[in-house]
C-alpha cells in the first residue's frame, strides 16, 4: 500500500512538473527492481498509472494545473533506469546498496512491464525516436523461458506495432522468426 501511496504522489508531482518528480521516479525504477515480487509488480504497473491521462483521476474542473508535456518529461528521465535494468546493468539510483551487480530474470520482467506500462501512454514522437535501441531487448524478452518475460515484451510490440513506424520494417522477418 506504500508503494501505490508513492505512485499517486508521484503522478501529482508529475502531473504538476514538480522539480522532486525526478527522484521520485528514480525511487519508483528502485522499487521496479526490488527482490519483492509485490512491491516490483505494484512499482512496475505504477510507472503506467503515473503516465495515464485518465480525466477521471485529476478532471480539468477541479482546479487542478496540469504539465503539457508531463508524460515525456517522465519518460525521459525514467526510460534509461529501465533500460538498464533490462539490460543487466545495476541501476546507479538505486536506493539499496545490497542489489546485486547483474539483475535477475525477475528484476528483468518487472522492468520490461514498467518499460511498457510507460510505452502505453507515452506520445507517439518521443517513443518512436527509441523503438531502435529498445528492439533487441523486446526481442531477447519474447525468447525468454518465463511466461511474464514473454507477456511483458508483447505487451510493449503491441504499442509498437499500433505505430507501424516505418523503423521496423527491417526488423520485422526477425520479429516472425521469434514468434513462431
């Protein structure tokens, strides 16, 4: 329940352009690599809620001051945690000096979720500009032996491929091939 706390004060700093919204979505990348399997999941999907624009949430006529540009600036200042931890890297904002070195299959799968959670609401210019560096990880998630590996990385193709952006086209035989 801290960590969904977190998210919805992360999502007003955010919505605001807070200037404390850059640490905030470091903490949250953490926690994306926590070695509990909760609070990784509840980071990860929380990374998406934090990027929605539901007019329900926070509507226009409560007064509220809204950032245009709030979903690329968190974007951007999240995506390379993300990628480094897809990548196996250690996260050089991490709160806890314990993490290991290399991140686990689990540390991966929740990443590649925050990854496409964040990728569902991030506007079509910014996100096509890193559809090239984010393809062979995508890739290497869909051959992966766990199931919410495999479910992560569609789940980000499917945002990819609702672009059809013309970057893929030389990627598309190998996306066959690793899906048959």
């Amino acid at each position: 329940r801290i960590v969904q706390l977190l998210v919805w004060v992360a999502k007003a700093l955010a919505l605001r352009a807070h200037p404390k919204i850059t640490h905030m979505g470091r903490y949250l990348c953490g926690l994306v690599e926590s070695d509990s399997e909760v609070v990784a999941k509840t980071a990860a999907e929380g990374l998406g809620v934090i990027m929605s624009t539901d007019s329900g949430v926070f509507p226009t006529f409560s007064g509220i001051k809204k950032s245009k540009f709030f979903q690329q600036r968190f974007f951007l200042q999240n995506y390379p945690t993300l990628v480094n931890a897809i990548m196996g890297q250690a996260s050089k904002t991490q709160t806890e000096a314990k993490m290991k070195s290399t991140a686990t299959s689990m540390h991966k799968k929740y990443s590649l979720a925050a990854l496409s959670h964040m990728l569902q609401h991030t506007p079509r210019r910014i996100f096509a500009a890193k559809v090239p560096q984010l393809l062979p990880y995508l890739l290497d998630g869909l051959q992966s032996e766990e199931e919410g590996m495999r479910i992560s990385a569609l789940l980000a193709f499917s945002k990819i491929l609702q672009l059809a952006l013309p970057k893929l086209d030389k990627h598309v035989s190998m996306l066959i091939r690793t899906c048959l």
